[in-house]
C-alpha cells in the first residue's frame, strides 16, 4: 500500500505545479496563457486552439525620461522633457512667452499640484550661442600645450545646461582662448617664462 501512495503524492504535487503555473500564466494576461489555462482546465480530446500572436507592443522608454523628474513643476522641466512653439521674430534681450507641451510619458503639475500637459514658459529671447557662459558647458581642448602671443584658440563644442531655455541647436561650437597649458592656468604660464 505505501507503494501505491507515492505515485500519488507525486502526481499530486505535479498537477500542484500546473496549477501554479496555469493561474501565474493567466494572471501574466497573455493570450497563449489562456490558451494554455483552458486547455489543462479542459483538457477534452476534441478540443483544438489556434495562438494569434499579439501585434508587439513598445516597452521602450525614451531616454528623455532619464532627465525629467516626475511630478515636478512643469516650469522647471528640462528643455529636452517639453516642446515649445517657439517664435524667432522676438525682440533680442527681452522677455518673451512660449507655449510648451510635455512629450510623451512625461508628468509634470502646475502651481496648485494638478496634473499638466500644456503651460507657458518665460524666458529672455536670445539663441543658445548667445547665452552668458555661466548657462553652457564647453569641451576642454588636449592641443593647446604652448604659450603663445597672440593667445591660441580652439574650436569647442558647448552644450546648454538642462535647466536653461532658449532658441536654435542646445549644441553649438565656439572659438575659445587655450587656457590651460601643461598643468598651469595660461596666466600663470606666461609669468614663469
């Protein structure tokens, strides 16, 4: 008798297991899982099940998201989380608004902490080129190891710092003076020589 008791627990614990599975697939909510749950509930030799695979669905997130904080002040999102209507006819050095959407998977809130898609942003009218330097950050030249009179430049490649807003590319290059010359500031070069 204890020999016939261990098929059984065995196949107990077997049809333990495709039960598991069965509720874990049909909870997982695919279509073949269901297939696959209706077929050991009524597993009838007649029965046949055709699997229509379902048309793929992107889970990609787009890499501006990494930079937008989430339910933050829509004010206050990073120019890569939004899309201005931005108008090039405005007046150099003023104040100016531009109407913003967030992209998509982006949230964001308004003052009074509801939920917002469309807000207007104030800014000064100028392009990225034109911003103080304190709003850019510039790439560091490995060429310039020489004092020289005049002073050397060298074309860098500055890029706008997230939280700041204005018109044309947020990517720009610009002529910068050789500051640094094997390990000493420039000033300080051309007083040891």
């Amino acid at each position: 008798m204890a020999a016939g008791v261990r098929p059984l627990r065995g196949l107990r614990s077997l049809c333990r297991v495709l039960l598991f599975l069965s509720q874990f697939c049909i909870l997982s909510g695919g279509e073949q899982s269901q297939a696959l749950a209706q077929s050991i509930k009524d597993p009838g030799p007649t029965r046949t099940f055709t699997v229509v695979p379902r048309a793929a669905e992107s889970t990609e997130i787009p890499p501006y998201v990494m930079k937008c904080p989430s339910n933050g002040l829509c004010s206050r999102l990073p120019a890569d989380c939004i899309d201005c209507t931005t108008n090039f006819s405005c007046i150099y050095g003023k104040p100016v608004t531009f109407d913003c959407t967030v992209k998509p998977s982006v949230t964001c809130v308004d003052q009074d902490f509801k939920s917002q898609k469309n807000f207007i942003i104030n800014m000064t009218c100028r392009f990225c080129w034109q911003l103080p330097e304190t709003d850019y950050e510039c790439s560091n030249s490995t060429s310039c190891m020489t004092v020289s009179c005049p002073r050397q430049r060298y074309t860098a490649n500055c890029t706008v710092r997230d939280h700041v807003h204005c018109l044309g590319n947020r990517t720009f290059p610009k002529m910068l003076y050789c500051n640094w010359t094997g390990g000493y500031k420039w000033s300080t070069a051309l007083a040891l020589r």
